[in-house]
C-alpha cells in the first residue's frame, strides 16, 4: 500500500477518500494487509451507523467489501490442502496451504470462507451491490458468492411478471413452512449460523423493499 495515502481521523489506517482507498487496496499484495483494511473499516462503519451518518457507514462498508474481496483473491493464488496432495506435492516439506496462509495471516476460519465467497461473486454483480445506494455487508455480500447464479439478485425491469409470480409462489411455500416449523427448533440445527443470518438479512433487506412497493390495497385506497 502506497505509503502516501493519506490519513483518516484517529489510528485507522483508511485514506481521506474512498477513490483513493479503491486504489491503495488494488496495491494490496499480503492478506495480514487486507484484513487490516476490514477490521478498521467495520469499526468505522460500527462508529458511523451510532453516529447516524450514512454517508460514512457506506463508505466503510465498501472499503471493507473491497478488502475482504481482495484478500479472497489473493487466497484463490493459494492451493487447497486436498490439491496439493491430489497433485503430490507433499515433501520433506509439508505444502504450503489456503487455510495455512490464512490462518497465519490473523483470518478466522469463518473470515476466510467470507473472503473467499465475497471473491466468488461475479465482478458486475460485486460492483453493482458496493456501489448501490445503500451497499450490503460483508456477510450479505458473501451470500452471492454461493447462491446460483440464476437465483443472484439484479436489478429487474419494471413491471417483472415473471418475477412477480415466482416471488407469489416462494412466499406462499415460505408462509406455509414458518406455520409448520418451530424457529427455535430449526435455528438449533442449522449448520452454518453465520451463512443463515446472510440469508435472512439479504432477504429482509429485500422484502421490506417489496412491501412499501406494493400496489394498496383497495381498503387502503379508500
């Protein structure tokens, strides 16, 4: 990182401005790096979300998307544990592995799936959502990095029929599952925890979207 990027207030080593944190984060070669950038731009966006300011939470949000993507790149460079012995290239030295290199670069298990999925997403849809109005999270970013490609939310044309009426049928099936399965029960077996609270933010995040969009009803127009 170009040791001429300038300052954000406090120690957090975030530039001035997001053009030129865009920049400084292209440069990014070592993944202890990236990390860096993530963690400090999801405590500013966590100071900016109490202080109300969204122009800065939104900021940090897409420094941190930024980061986490570039350190999932760096990380794809990397061979897997189960590649390096399908091509056997143990030695007198054990390989050097993405989890290894991750782990030694400070990432969590679960920040590495993260950085990995969020360097999953399809580049158009990656910039698409971090340049939205209102850009997702690190954890509602990675949910498109493994969700199939033709279930990935884009932007729909108005007056999407077709959408309209697979959205009737996914809710209908949604309703009648939530009036069947206990929440509690179901939350208690979910695998992976963190991939589910992507979803339901994702989702939320979506719905509320679709309800104040809504034609009213004729109740309402009355």
């Amino acid at each position: 990182m170009s040791a001429n990027v300038p300052m954000a207030a406090g120690d957090a080593p975030l530039p001035a401005t997001y053009e030129a944190a865009q920049r400084a984060l292209a440069e990014c070669s070592r993944i202890d790096e990236c990390k860096g950038w993530a963690d400090k731009a999801q405590a500013l966006a966590s100071y900016a979300r109490q202080a109300k300011d969204t122009t800065m939470h939104s900021m940090a949000l897409r420094i941190q998307n930024r980061a986490m993507r570039r350190a999932g790149e760096l990380l794809k460079l990397i061979q897997r544990a189960d590649e390096a012995t399908r091509y056997g290239q143990e030695g007198a030295h054990p390989p050097v592995t993405r989890t290894q290199v991750a782990t030694d670069a400070g990432l969590s298990e679960h920040q590495r799936k993260t950085a990995l999925r969020v360097a999953s997403v399809p580049a158009a849809d990656f910039e698409r959502a971090v340049e939205s109005h209102a850009p997702p999270t690190v954890t509602q970013m990675a949910t498109l990095g493994t969700v199939p490609r033709h279930l990935q939310p884009s932007a729909p044309p108005a007056g999407d029929h077709v959408g309209a009426s697979s959205a009737s049928r996914l809710l209908r099936e949604l309703s009648g599952f939530c009036g069947t399965h206990d929440p509690v029960a179901v939350a208690a077996a979910a695998q992976d925890s963190d991939l589910m609270r992507g979803f339901v933010e994702s989702i939320d995040r979506w719905l509320d979207r679709f309800v104040t969009h809504l034609p009213a009803s004729d109740d309402e127009a009355a």
